[in-house]
C-alpha cells in the first residue's frame, strides 16, 4: 500500500513501491506488442513470518496483527494462500487480457485508506 498512499518516516520505502508500479506500467507498454503481460500484486499485510524474523517478537507481532486487522473492511489481515492464488490468476490464461494492472490483495484497505 506504500505505493500509492504516503506514511510518515515512509519515504524511501514508498519511493521504491511506486517505482515499482510504474516499472510495471511502462514494461507491460513496451513488451505488449510482443505479447509479454505485466501486472503487480500489491498485497497489505500478509501472515507469514517475515515480521518474526525481522525481529518482532511474539507480543509485538500479535499487537501488529491485531491493530491492522481493524483497518481492513473485511475485518482481517490476509495469508499467504490468498497472495499465491491471485498470481497464479494473472500467470494463467484466464487473465491473458489484464496487462499493466496492479491488483491490491488488502482485504479492502485501499478503498477505505484508513491509517
């Protein structure tokens, strides 16, 4: 979500985010023609352990979860699965005219944009 709304103490992070979605705007334009799809998936925060291993302990994890979990409309934070169905969509021929898309799997967070 850092691509395309601003945090605080954010600016780098969301820097390389939006870059990273124009990167797939301009490639899915410059390699369309030779029949080469290009989308992002932009997930929220997704339950893996990534935040464990950066340090987190089982308290701040479990207060992480917990106070990202009322910002999403659908009342909770996403898993791994959700993130892997969504991409093999967009690898699959079900998805051969979605070109230059950028999906947000965030349980509606990008639509309400609550902080």
């Amino acid at each position: 979500m850092a691509g395309t709304h601003s945090f605080p103490g954010e600016l780098a992070y969301s820097m390389s985010k939006s870059a990273m979605d124009q990167m797939t705007c301009c490639s899915a334009l410059e390699l369309g023609s030779k029949g080469v799809r290009v989308n992002s998936v932009n997930p929220a925060l997704i339950l893996t352990e990534i935040q464990r291993q950066a340090g987190m302990t089982e308290d701040q994890y479990s207060r992480c979860v917990e106070g990202e979990t009322r910002k999403y409309p659908l009342g909770r934070v996403g898993d791994a699965d959700e993130v892997a169905h969504a991409i093999a969509f967009l690898a699959s021929s079900s998805a051969s005219f979605i070109t230059g898309e950028h999906l947000h799997i965030d349980g509606g967070w990008h639509a309400a944009c609550p902080h």
